[in-house]
C-alpha cells in the first residue's frame, strides 16, 4: 500500500503538470543558473564561462529532474554579450519531458562611471513530450498485485508539441547594488496536451544589495562580501519570492534563504534553502550544493530539493575597455 500510494501521489503531480496551465521549472542557486533567471546576464562575467546545473525535486517519489546547461561570454565588437543555453526537466522518470534550447544577445550599456545597464534579448526552441502508454493510473491497481489491470484512461491526440519564444530582461547595477526583471514566454505557446491553454506570461523581479565585510583583499574584489538578495516571481496564478542573504569570505561561499508561496488570501512559506559552495582563489571553477527543506503543509516527507552547480571561467580575452563586473550571489 505504501508502494501505491507513492505512485498514485506520483500521478497526480504529473497528472495536474498537463491537464493544468504548464508552469516552469524552478532553481534554487538562481544565480548560478543566471542566464535562466535573466537574458541580460550574457557577458556580463566579461570571460567566457559555462555553467552546468542539477536539480532533484521530491527525490523520495522520483517525480521532477531538471538538467540546464549553458556558455556565454563578452564580444567586445557587438557591445554586449552572447549566450546558447539548454535545459531538460523531466516529471515521472521522463514520462513527461521538456526540452529547450536558447539563444541569446545582452546589450551592455555604461551609462555612467558607476552605474551600468544590460538589455537582453532571448530566442528559444521548446519541445514538450509525452510518454503516455508508459505512465500508470489508479485504475489500473489491483490491491494485491500491483499495476496489471487495463486504464480507462483516454490518451490525447498528440503527446508531442514544440514552439518558437520569446523573452526579455533588463538589469541596472553599480558598485553597491543591482536591481533586474525579466518577461519570459511573451509568445505564450500553447504547450497542453488536453486543452488549448498558452503557456502563462513569466515575469522576474530580482534585485540586491552588496555589504562589504572588514577589509576588501586586493586580489579579490569580490571577497568578504554580505549579499542581501531577493527573487519575486508571477506565472499565472502563481507567485513566490525567495528572500535571503549570501556571503563570500576566501574559498567559502554560501547563503541561507526563504521562499514562500504568494496567494490573495494568505501567505505560505515553502522552503527553507541551505546553500554551500567552494570558489577557490584565483580558480576558473565554483562548485555548489543547495537543499530544500520542505516547510510547508506538504512537509518534508517528499525528500525536498537537491541542486547542484558547477562553473568554469575560460581565460578573459584582452579588451580595450571594460566594464566593471557585476557583484551578486555566486548561487
């Protein structure tokens, strides 16, 4: 029995994935995952960096993986930044997949000596599938042998969709503080399987404030810093910001965070993120662990989050002028 319910909890997860308005896939390291967060980070690094990203939802019922990879770098004769991006998130062990793959341009634009402004553009290829004969339904269950009976489960017509989007960001920054928002899906697509609903406008507000902590090393800039740093994000009916502080002290980089589900009647905390990552000196990687504990009345029974990141900055092309980088949580 406790087997059934496992994949009947299961179902429903998926079950409500298609038949309700599609929604995306979340990260915790937000910005470790920037170009996912913001067109407008393209380049913003200046060098050449790649990132790679993992992230284990409800790892007790199997049901959500997310895999997000990307590269983007400084062209310094198109004035901004370049940017391919790839992601994969997958719902009841790959029954039900979404692929996308992305290009895009940031324009970077120093207004003044202190204050810099990024316009970002993004093109991207979804695909959305189905492996309908594959999944299993609460008819099929025979109490003591399992899934052996037939469904009577209507398959949809086509379990396979794909569609042109299109997003847009901008962010402002300075030495203290960066301010950003992003509209994802302006082409709303229609993704479902069921129904003939679009896939919700995505609007992204993220913004922080950097505190420097004791003396600043020479070698390093970014070091011994205190971030406070906040996300809010609307998809349709849904809302949730993620608030919380992240530090840079040597190797040591981390952060701790609270995202809370907002609705018209009352507030509901989610989770409580725990972040840790290394950033050796003068290293070309950052490597970084998160985890999601369950505050909300759906408990932590499902296992929470996972997310792992990695990154590596190629070697910096020698520009004839610069700008200064952006300073924001390493995840």
């Amino acid at each position: 029995m406790k087997r059934n319910f496992k994949y009947f909890l299961g179902f429903i997860i998926v079950f409500q994935a298609f038949q309700m308005r599609a929604q995306d896939p979340h990260f915790s390291q937000y910005y470790a995952n920037p170009l996912y967060l913001n067109p407008a980070f393209a380049g913003v690094d200046k060098c050449p960096t790649v990132h790679l990203n993992y992230r284990n939802q409800y790892p007790q019922l199997g049901v959500y993986n997310t895999f997000s990879a990307s590269f983007d770098g400084y062209v310094e004769g198109i004035n901004g930044g370049l940017g391919v991006m790839a992601m994969r998130d997958e719902a009841a062990q790959g029954n039900l997949s979404l692929t996308e793959v992305s290009a895009l341009y940031s324009y970077h634009l120093t207004v003044n000596r202190k204050f810099t402004l990024l316009s970002g553009f993004q093109a991207t290829f979804r695909q959305r599938q189905l492996d309908w004969y594959n999944l299993t339904f609460p008819d099929m269950i025979d109490q003591f042998y399992g899934f052996v009976k037939p469904t009577n489960e209507i398959p949809p017509e086509n379990t396979t969709n794909q569609h042109l989007d299109l997003s847009f960001g901008m962010i402002g920054y300075t030495e203290k503080f960066y301010i950003g928002a992003a509209a994802h899906h302006l082409t709303q697509p229609n993704e479902a399987f069921l129904s003939n609903n679009k896939l919700p406008l995505k609007f992204t507000a993220h913004a922080g404030l950097t505190l420097q902590l004791g003396r600043r090393r020479l070698y390093n800039s970014t070091d011994n810093l205190l971030i406070i740093h906040a996300v809010y994000q609307n998809q349709g009916p849904f809302s949730q910001l993620t608030s919380g502080l992240s530090f840079n002290r040597g190797p040591i980089t981390g952060g701790l965070a609270l995202r809370t589900s907002l609705g018209t009647e009352a507030n509901n905390p989610d989770a409580v993120i725990i972040i840790l990552g290394l950033a050796p000196e003068k290293s070309p990687y950052t490597i970084g662990y998160s985890y999601d504990y369950t505050i909300s009345a759906f408990t932590n029974v499902t296992g929470g989050a996972h997310e792992i990141t990695f990154s590596y900055k190629f070697p910096c092309i020698k520009k004839k002028k610069g700008i200064k980088p952006m300073k924001c949580p390493k995840f």
